[in-house]
C-alpha cells in the first residue's frame, strides 16, 4: 500500500513544487514505484517531471489529465467527439521519470483544473477514491498542490496520511502556519476516521537572501511554533542553489543537472533520506 503525501504550504513560492519533484526522482531512483500527482492549475510539477517541451505535445495531443479525475469523465480526444467514463489509468502517464530503469509515473495537470475550483461541489472525495483504486501499484505517491486554500487542497487532505511543508525562512515565514494548523485540524475534527498528520517541516532556501540573518530568526520563529505543535522538523536544509530551477527547465533531477554542485546533490540527498525515515519507507528495495 502506497504512503500519500501532499506538499501544503498556503504560502507561495516556497518550494512546494521544486520539493515534490525532486521526491519523485529521488524515490524512483532508489527503485519506490512512485506517483507524482499535480493538483495545481499552474501545472508547474508536470513541466518539471515532462520537461515543458513534452509537456507542451501533451497539451497538443489532448491527453487527459487529473481535471478528469474531478469532473469524472475523460475528455474527448482526436478520433472521439463525446466524452468518455472515467478511469483512472488513463489519465496516469507510466514511465515519466529520468531514469532508464524509471517506475515514476504522473498524474499531469493543465489550466482548465481551474475549472473544478469553480464547480467544487460534491467533489472533494473523488481523488481519494480514484487513487484508492491504485494504492498497491505505488510505494510513494506524492501531491503537490497549489498555494491558496480550496475544495483541491481538501481533497489532498482525503487522499493523504501525511503533509510535508516546505518554509522559505523569510519574514513572517511564521505566518502561514497557524493557517494550515487550523486547516488541518478543523479538517481532522470533520473526518475523524481518517489519519492526517505533518510528517515534517523543511527549510527550503528559494531565495539566496533567506541564508542571511533574517533568515535565521525566521528558522528560530518557525520552529518555536513547530515545538508548540509538536511539529517535527527536518535537519537538513534544502540550501538555494540555481540548479534548482534549472533541474525544472531541463526537467531533471537536481543529480543529473548540468554543472550541478556536488554538495547540492549529497544535501539534497540527506532530505531523502530524513523524508522516507519520516513516512515509513526507510528499506528502500535494492534493484
Ligand atoms: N532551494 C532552491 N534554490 C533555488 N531556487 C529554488 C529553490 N527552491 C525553489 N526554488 C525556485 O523558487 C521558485 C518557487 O519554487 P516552487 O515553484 O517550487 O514553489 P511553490 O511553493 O511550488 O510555488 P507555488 O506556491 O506558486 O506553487 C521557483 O522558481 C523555483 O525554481
Ligand atoms: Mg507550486
């Protein structure tokens, strides 16, 4: 049965995506079968995982994506003009990650998701079901979703045993917080036979300023309030380094970027392994 995390943080540009896809690639290549879902209209974990240009020829070839997941029918394709049932497998694209031996697969997203935030009704359970139907095909599946609050980030919540929230220590990096506490909580008290809790809270330098002095009592802020909480937080940081972004142009993993700094790259690596140890998948298997 797959473990099923959402990255949340109702701040934006904190590192949610850039986190998530960097997850998949680690996890896959340590050979965890792997579903990343992009429940975010911006679509930004899509062109990560595809690199833009193929998630442009998707766009083209009107692949279904995870809006189909949510309205429950598939859209009509070239050679069909009605709409089709929905099933989950045919909005999963297999084989999306880097590898040659890859078992990441993704659940892409596009701007008409946008849609379902208009017409939420009725339909926040609709993911969970869905991928209830996959769980054991999966070792890790990982949500990323959007900044703002909405019937996408509940039905995140329906889907996953656990959050992961990434926090770019900035001022008033605190803010945010007793936001999603509340969020999760309230969320808990309505659903209470579902298990929902923060696995961990990660420093995600997305910016080269959040290293300075502000961004050290922005650390401090932040884990006082994860100690109120009871919040565990990750040791190691995820430092800024501009091969992050480029890893997303060139839809890599941040290993395998160009001219990619070795200390990034071993960093980055002792996440994974805080992260895995955090949700329970500790014994990777051994190709
Ligand atoms: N550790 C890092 N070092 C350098 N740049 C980073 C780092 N992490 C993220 N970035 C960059 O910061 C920007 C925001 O990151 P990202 O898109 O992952 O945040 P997000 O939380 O998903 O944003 P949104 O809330 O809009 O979905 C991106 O341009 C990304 O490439
Ligand atoms: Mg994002």
């Amino acid at each position: 049965m797959a473990v099923t995390v959402s990255l949340i943080n109702m701040k934006g540009g904190v590192g949610k995506t850039t986190l998530a896809t960097q997850l998949a690639h680690a996890a896959d290549r340590r050979n965890l079968r792997t579903l990343a879902v992009d429940l975010d209209p911006q679509s930004n974990l899509s062109q990560a995982i595809l690199s833009p240009e193929k998630y442009v020829k998707l766009l083209k070839d009107k692949k279904p994506t995870v809006s189909a997941v949510f309205e429950n029918y598939l859209p009509p394709s070239d050679g069909s003009d009605s709409p089709k049932p929905f099933n989950i497998k045919d909005v999963i694209i297999k084989k999306a990650g880097y590898w040659s031996k890859t078992n990441l697969d993704l659940i892409p997203s596009r701007l008409e998701l946008s849609h379902t935030l208009k017409n939420p009704t009725g339909k926040e359970r609709r993911l969970a079901k869905a991928l209830s139907k996959i769980q054991e095909q999966y070792d890790l599946i990982l949500l990323d979703c959007a900044p703002t609050e909405s019937i996408l980030t509940e039905a995140a919540y329906h889907a996953s045993r656990y959050a992961l929230v990434p926090v770019k220590p900035e001022f008033m990096a605190t803010i945010g917080l007793p936001l999603l506490a509340r969020s999760i909580n309230e969320f808990k008290y309505e659903n209470t036979d579902h298990a929902l809790d923060i696995c961990g809270i990660v420093f995600n330098h997305s910016s080269s300023y959040s290293e300075g002095p502000e961004g050290k009592t922005s650390v401090k802020e932040v884990q006082k309030e994860a100690k109120k909480n009871e919040w565990h937080v990750y040791e190691t940081h995820v430092r800024y380094s501009a091969s992050y972004p480029k890893a997303a142009r060139e839809g890599t993993p941040i290993g395998s970027t160009s001219y990619v700094r070795y200390e990034v790259t071993a960093e980055f690596s002792n996440f994974v392994e805080e992260f895995l140890d955090s949700v329970g998948l500790t014994k990777p298997k051994t190709p």
